[in-house]
C-alpha cells in the first residue's frame, strides 16, 4: 500500500522515496545534517523539519545512531553490538527502585531519559509484558 502525495503537481510515492533514505543509510554512517542536505526535496515535499527525520530515523527497527553530537547525531544500518540500551521495561523497573513507591503512568512517562519516546499504549504493553512490573488502577507497581 503506497500512500501518494501530490504537490506541485507532482506526484511522489511516500514508501518510494523514504526507502531511497535508507538505500543511503546502507552506504555507510550518514549524520542528521548530510541526510537533511541530500534529500532537502524528500522533507520538502513531505514537510518534515530536522526534529521529524531525526524522529523517523530513531523509530525505525535496524537503525542505530551515535549520541555523540546530539544536535547532529550519525545514523546507519545494522545491529549494534556496542549499544546496549535497556529496554523500556527494564527502564521502569530502574525508575520505580529508584522511588521505592509506585508511580502514575504520566509521572513515569515524564521521568524517561531524553530522547525516549512513548505512548501511554506501548507503555501500558511494555507493563503488561513483563513479569516485575504490573498495573494497579493508575498506579505502575513492582511486582
């Protein structure tokens, strides 16, 4: 299913052209701002800002990238063996020994580290996942 856009009378398949970006990614490490100058007409036409590529670019499964310049971080294709993030179950069992209390799902959600992005329903189905954790009315308790 390719969603189409047309601008300026033109049209351009969405999938298409987003796939192009990581046919670049598997060149090799690309930095935030090399993609934005290389694909300008993409994000143009699509109407995304740095802040919604870099988006993108970290929801994507396979995708890793080097925090190392935050405000232009690199991005490429593949596992990486040397990242190892925690999960965001293991996230929330890290926040709630640290508070020694239950918490509310938004308070949880706002005391996340930088950069992680979530929703009330993947975090309710990270909860519902994972045996340490478990949800009492609004509150997110240790097993």
């Amino acid at each position: 299913m390719l969603s189409q856009l047309n601008r300026g009378g033109k049209l351009i398949s969405q999938r298409f052209t987003l796939e192009s970006i990581l046919r670049q990614l598997e060149q090799g490490n690309c930095t935030l701002e090399q993609l934005w100058l290389d694909n300008s007409e993409v994000w143009q036409r699509l109407g995304w800002g740095q802040a919604q590529v870099s988006l993108w670019l970290r929801c994507l499964p396979g995708i890793c990238f080097d925090k190392g310049d935050p405000a232009n971080p690199s991005y490429r294709l593949g596992a990486d063996a040397d990242q190892k993030e925690l999960s965001l179950a293991d996230q929330l069992v890290e926040l709630l020994e640290s508070a020694g209390r239950p918490m509310p799902m938004p308070q949880l959600m706002n005391k996340l580290p930088a950069g992680v992005v979530v929703t009330e329903p993947m975090l309710r189905t990270a909860i519902n996942a994972d045996p340490r954790l478990r949800l009492t009315g609004p509150l997110v308790k240790l097993a």
